[in-house]
C-alpha cells in the first residue's frame, strides 16, 4: 500500500545513488532526478555531496536536510554543488533517529582524504562495532549503522594500498543487509552484502558511470543499464573509465536472500531486480490469488500504487473485469507527520477518494500488497461499502506478517502485527470484508523468478540470526 507512510503501512530504509563523470561535467542535477525516481525509498530526507576531481582540492561540498527531495533542493543550492563525482541518498530510518545530523550522504575528512557515502539497509552487529570504535577514540556524529561503517573503511585504509580494499575489508565484518555507493577522491565504489537483500545496479550515460539503488532511476535519466552488482560483490569504478570488480565477500555456497517484499512493494512497478521484472512478479501474484482466492465478483480493483499490477493479474487469471475505483491525490504530504492518531485518520480521507460510480452496487474484489496493523485496511473498505459497493472481497499480494524484520524494513514488533495470534477469519471480521485471502507463502519463490529469497517477515526463517537487542529504533508508522 503506497498512501505516504501510515499506520497500515511498512517503511523501507533508502535509495541511493552515485555518479562518476569523466569529462568534468557537474552531477548534482542528474543525481537530483535519479533521487527523484528513487523517492518512493524514502521520503524522510534528501542529500546529494560531490567533489571536482580536476582542482586536486579534494574538496565536498554537501547539502541535506529533511523533506523530500524537491523540498530539500533549490537553484541555489545546485548551483553550489559543483563537481563531477557524487553521491545522493533519499532516507526512510529504519536505525537511527528521524533528525538532520542523520541525513546522508555522510561525509568523513580522515588522514587519507575524504569519503562520501550511501547506504541502504541494516546491520545487525551494528552495536558491537560502534563499542569496538568507541572504545579506541572514536566520537559519534549520528546514530545510524551507516557511520559504523565509514569508521571501520576509514580505519582499514590506513594499513591498505586503495579505499576498495579497505572496503572489503571492512565489509567483512558488518553483518546484515547494505547496498553501498562510497566515493573517494577519484574513485566511485558500489557494495551490495552476500546475501543480495537490497538492490544495486550499474549503468552509463555518456561518459558517465552511475551506480544506484534500481534500474527505473537510469531510464528516468536516460542511462543504459549495464548490469545488477553481484551478492557480495564490490565494484569500483577507477579515474581511467574502468569498472573493477571484487568478490571476496561472497558467502559459501552462493547462499543469497533477496528481500521478497522488494517485488512485493518497495520497487517501483518499471525496475527490474536481480532479471526480475518487478511488474511481471506483481502480475504473477496476482494470478496466483485468483486462482487460490477465488470469488464471484463484478469488479477487481487495487489500492494505489503498489496493489495494482497485483489486481491486473487477478482480473487476467479471474475473468473478472479490472477497474480504477480510487483516485490517488499525490499532492498532500506525508501522513505519518501528523502527530494524533484521529488526524491520521483523516488524512486517509484526504489522499485517497473511492469513485462511486465505479464501485456502487457492485461487488468488489480489492487487492492490496499487505496488512501490517490493519486500521487502513478498515477504512478503504468502509470508503468502499459507504460509496455503495454491495461486497468488498480484500485479497493480499503476500503471506500475513508474523514477524519483525532485522535487514532494513520498518515492520513493527509481533504485538503490534495485525496477523500476531490471529486467524484469518478473525482479520477478516475486523477489517470488516466480506472475505479475506493472502497470498500463500509457498508461492513466494515464484514472484522472484525462483531465485533464492527472504520471507523471515512471514515465516520467522531468519537467514542472519537476529540480534539480541532490537536495533531498529522506534517510530511513528
């Protein structure tokens, strides 16, 4: 469900993007578009660092703040960040607090230079790292996963020949999920974690490199997509135009777990993941539904944005006709800021309106990617029943939540989840639909092309033992 982040809704932590020009051309405006395909990643905060590796200053200029990226960004300050190596982030915290100082990129001076990074996703040995770190000196500026990192790079350089050996080695001991884009000086890298949780892919425009988190922020661009960075794999892209590649972090046996709720709800419907077409996989659930789900009905429709393509395979595998019953206002701001529940719920109202004369008299079948807490859900079907939908038969592109995600989701803890402790029936009575249906876990491999993946959300199967202490933080959702 994509209705700004609210209460029924899951977060997801960042988007990044870095870009290497190699005929001095500024690239804080094209990094501002790509940033700008990648806003459905997070909506808490925008920041784009370059430096000019043609002045031999070895100077970042940065500029970051809270909002969404057009909110962040004015003339001004793309005029100022001048230079033809950068890196930009959009964030939505999964660790760390919601404030300015943890705004990426970060940006560390150290004896060797400086450093300039990105990152997506959660480490889960987050707090024995910043001890170790604190414990030699080390002084915190933020309180994200992502500084952990910097340090332990910053650190291995000193006592290695280049920034990408320092960063495998430093890689080699942060567990959990990271999709990086790291520039020095005069090198661009891109690290994606063994486990292949997030995305990360390369493409070229021109005489440029670009490394960023999907493929929909190169075609936003006009770049040509070369190829998703590898599970475990840390490429650099040197001052001559070349892209090196190291493996070394690769686990044993080629063991990956792509994050299934990537093709479920985080990607854009336009990327591919990993050769997956995230539109193709949406489809593929939705006929999935339909032929497990079945009902008699007059109308399928899906909640904006992320349940339509979903919707589009039920009615295909279902015969029922597919139809548009809400309309989506893309203008009003985030939910999720309005601080009384009784103004969240409001603001449903406000960004979301259900076509009466779609839906009235008819029975619905209403295809959404998920149920975290349930209140949204109540509403939308109430909107429905209370513009004259006879029935409203809910059907969910994925398996019911049971638990907490450890690797850069913002799913809350079990007491919270809808699902804890509850059949289907019980969900269903509480939604108020007429029938409920989820999307059975065993057909999960299918959306990703059977490539191997993370349900740990649904089914508990941790692929990295979770941490003793929950180091996601607490949030307003």
């Amino acid at each position: 469900m994509d209705l700004g982040v609210m209460e029924n809704s899951v977060g997801e932590s960042c988007g990044v993007f870095g870009m290497y020009n190699f005929d001095g051309e500024d690239v804080a405006p094209t990094i501002y578009y790509g940033l700008y395909a990648l806003q459905h990643r997070g909506q808490e905060s925008a920041g784009i660092a370059v430096t000019d590796t043609f002045d031999g200053k070895d100077s970042v200029r940065c500029h970051k703040d809270l909002g969404l990226v057009n909110e962040v960004f004015h003339s001004d300050d793309m005029f100022n960040l001048r230079g033809n190596l950068g890196v930009g982030h959009v964030r939505y915290s999964t660790a760390g607090a919601s404030n300015r100082e943890n705004s990426q990129p970060l940006v560390l001076a150290y004896i060797k230079g400086t450093l300039m990074l990105a990152h997506n996703g959660n480490l889960v040995n987050t707090p024995q790292l910043r001890r170790e770190l604190a414990m030699s000196g080390a002084i915190f500026q933020t309180t994200t996963d992502t500084e952990t990192i910097a340090y332990h790079i910053a650190r291995e350089r000193i006592h290695t020949n280049s920034v990408q050996e320092a960063t495998v080695k430093a890689l080699q001991k942060v567990q959990g999920s990271y999709s990086l884009v790291i520039a020095s000086p005069r090198k661009l890298i891109g690290a994606r974690d063994p486990w292949g949780f997030r995305p990360l892919v390369i493409g070229k425009l021109d005489n440029a490199y670009i490394i960023t988190s999907e493929s929909c922020a190169l075609e936003t661009i006009n770049a040509k997509f070369i190829r998703d960075v590898l599970p475990g794999e840390v490429v650099t892209v040197t001052p001559d135009g070349n892209i090196e590649s190291n493996l070394e972090l690769s686990l044993p046996h080629n063991k990956t777990a792509r994050c299934i709720f990537e093709y479920i709800y985080f990607c854009r419907p336009d990327t591919t993941f990993d050769g997956m077409s995230v539109t193709k996989s949406r489809i593929i659930a939705g006929k999935l539904l339909a032929k497990t789900h079945p009902v008699e009905a007059d109308l399928v429709v899906g909640v904006p944005e992320s349940g339509n393509m979903a919707a589009v395979g039920y009615s295909a595998a279902s015969g029922i006709p597919y139809g548009i019953a809400f309309n989506k206002n893309t203008y009003v701001g985030r939910t999720f800021i309005k601080p009384k529940q009784s103004t969240r719920v409001k603001s449903v109202k406000i960004k979301l309106n259900v076509l009466r004369d779609v839906v009235e008299g008819k029975k619905i079948v209403m295809v959404d990617d998920s149920i975290v807490r349930g209140t949204t859900s109540n509403q939308i079907i109430t909107m429905l029943k209370d513009a004259g939908a006879r029935e409203v038969h809910m059907r969910i592109s994925s398996p019911p939540f049971y638990h907490p995600c450890y690797f850069g989701i913002d799913i809350p803890k079990e007491d919270q989840l809808i699902a804890h402790k509850r059949t289907v029936e019980e969900i269903r009575k509480i939604i108020g639909a007429d029938s409920l249906g989820y999307l059975p876990i065993e057909y999960l491999n299918e959306m990703s092309g059977n490539l191997p993946i993370c349900d740990a959300c649904f089914s508990g199967n941790y692929p990295i033992n979770p941490p003793i202490e929950d180091i996601r933080g607490e949030y307003d959702n």
